[in-house]
C-alpha cells in the first residue's frame, strides 16, 4: 500500500469506517500523504515552503497522476500550505475510493432526511488494523524504518494520530519515534512539519 492508503486506515480503523480524527486533520494527514507519495517518487520536492515539480512524467499510481496533473495545471500556485489545504477538501474521498478499488473497503452510502454521507467500511478488520500494527512492531525492532514508514509516522503524529501506534508500544518504541522524524530528508521533514501546523491552525479555528 501507498502512504496515503496506510494512513486512511489508521485514521479510520473502526468496523463502521468512521474517523479517528477531526475532519480537517484527516483530510489535511491525507493531503499531505499524498504529496508525500509524489516525493518518494521523485516527481516533486518541497523547499523553502514551496512545492516544486521535478518530473512530469505520470506517475504508476491513478491518483498520484491526478494529483500531479493538478500541480502542474496550478503551477503559479506553489504554497505547500495551499497545496495541503486544496487536496484536503477532497482527500479523504479520493484514498477512500482508491482502497474501494483496491478491494480493502466497501463504499457505502447513507441518507438522512436530504443528505446523503458516504463512508468506506472494512471489508477485512485484520486489514485495516494491521498498518498500525505494522509501523508500532517496526518501532520495537532495532533496525530503523525505511524512509516511507518514516514519513508516514510523521504525518500519523502530525495529524495527531501517534496514540493509535504507540498505545501499546515500550519505551524503545516511544524513543525511536522521537528521533526518526528529525532525521528524515529534508523536503519530507519540511512537508510533515507544515502539515502539523496546518492541522494545528485548522483545528483551533474549528474548521469542519
């Protein structure tokens, strides 16, 4: 699975498919899960505040090339804060239909009185549990994460998710978190921090 995937699952690992998390800190998590998706593979970098195309070729995902189409098309916007608060408007919808593609969740839609909500059930429990189970087992080992594991633990605490990774884990675990999110490279910690002070700024103004 893709970060963006990974990070839709812990923030909605419930048998109803309903949210860990703030709406806004959701979607801004899964915003920035997807930039990071198109820096891991090479098609974009973050400096200085501003997000960068680097290549246009489309990338092997469908909504990766979506996302970076977007980048391309708005190239006189440049913001990763304005990037982060874009694709968080649509987001959570977005990962939800790739991982209902992908055969892990179940679209389902609800109507009351005259509105119709839309969530993404687990198909499998075992399924959506397990990428918080496999990134709290990576802390407790004594070789370090790999650099995507790595981005996606910064974005589960920058959204503020880290308790449904670590509400089991030892101390070693707890350690390891603290110091792999400093050592990231530089476009990757740059983004994770501007998407905890994005989610910090959204959810003090109580945006929906």
């Amino acid at each position: 699975m893709l970060i963006a995937d990974e990070f839709f699952l812990i923030a909605h690992n419930d048998s109803r498919g309903k949210a860990k998390l703030h709406p806004a800190a959701t979607g801004l998590g899964l915003a920035g899960a997807l930039l990071g998706e198109l820096i891991l593979f090479g098609q974009i970098t973050v400096s200085g505040g501003l997000v960068t195309v680097l290549d246009r070729r489309p990338p092997p995902d469908a909504l990766a090339h979506t996302v970076l189409d977007q980048l391309i098309g708005e190239s006189q916007h440049q913001s990763v804060r304005t990037w982060l608060s874009f694709l968080a408007q649509t987001a959570t919808t977005s990962v939800g239909e790739r991982l209902a593609r992908a055969g892990v969740l179940r679209r389902q839609e609800s109507r009351r009185l005259l509105r119709t909500s839309v969530s993404y059930v687990p198909i499998d429990l075992n399924v959506v549990a397990w990428p918080a189970t496999r990134l709290r087992a990576l802390l407790e080992r004594p070789d370090p994460p790999g650099v995507p594991d790595a981005v996606l633990l910064g974005l589960v605490c920058a959204a503020g998710l880290s308790r449904e990774v670590l509400w089991s884990a030892g101390p070693r675990a707890h350690h390891r978190l603290g110091v792999l999110i400093p050592a990231l490279p530089a476009p990757l910690r740059e983004l994770v921090a501007h998407t905890e002070a994005a989610v910090g700024a959204a959810v003090l103004r109580g945006i929906p």
